[in-house]
C-alpha cells in the first residue's frame, strides 16, 4: 500500500519465479525485461495454499535515426519524441555519429522533433 518493495528476484529460464513467506492481501507485481514493455498487475495473495499469476510481457518497440545537418550528421542535437496525444515520451541527444534511439515504447503514432546547431566550418 505504501509502495514497499517486499521481494524481487529473476526469473528462471522457463520463466517460472516464486517469493515465499508473502503476508496475505493485495499486492502489486511489477516485471521487467530487456526489450519488453514493463507491466504491473494487482495481484490478490491467498491466505494458504500457493497464489499463482501468469504475466505476458510486450515486445517493446523502438524508433531511431540519425539527426543531419548540412556538412553531415549533427553531434548533440536535442532530439524529442511526442506521442500522439502531444505528451512528450521522451528525449535524447544525438551521439557523434548524430544517431539517437528510443526504446520499449508501445505501439501508436509518434511526431519526433530535433533541435541543434550545425557546425561551423572552420575559418
């Protein structure tokens, strides 16, 4: 209720996982994965006996590209991705190739912006 975190641990290679000793009540499992969108479920633990719960996990999606300005790609560009409601998901900046990406992000229309200065050719 508090936001406790009361166990955690992995999962084993057939994706089973079980924590012992859980006080009966409601609880949130929240489960993460490399590549996969996060997701919490309530989850209600049975006064005896064993609570079981199976948990699907999204592929998480990824948007990337690289940010050009004339002369070649643009290192340190502020680049901002908005999803389709006009609420800003996420930012980044561009790396020295101009490249940036955004990751576990769920399905739907995205608007990405970028803003930076171009280098100066030397004088």
């Amino acid at each position: 209720m508090r936001g406790d975190v009361l166990a955690a641990g992995p999962t084993d290679t057939d994706g089973t996982f079980g924590f012992t000793e859980l006080v009966p009540g409601r609880l949130t499992l929240a489960v993460t994965a490399s590549g996969h969108r996060p997701i919490a479920l309530p989850v209600e633990i049975a006064a005896q006996g064993v609570t079981r719960t199976e948990v699907e996990l999204s592929p998480g999606l990824q948007v990337q590209g690289v940010v050009q300005a004339a002369g070649g790609p643009l290192n340190d560009a502020r680049v901002t991705l908005v999803d389709a409601a006009g609420n800003v998901v996420a930012t980044a900046t561009t790396g020295e190739d101009g490249g940036y990406a955004f990751t576990d992000l769920g399905g739907g229309a995205y608007t990405v912006t970028a803003a930076g200065y171009p280098r100066r050719p030397p004088t």
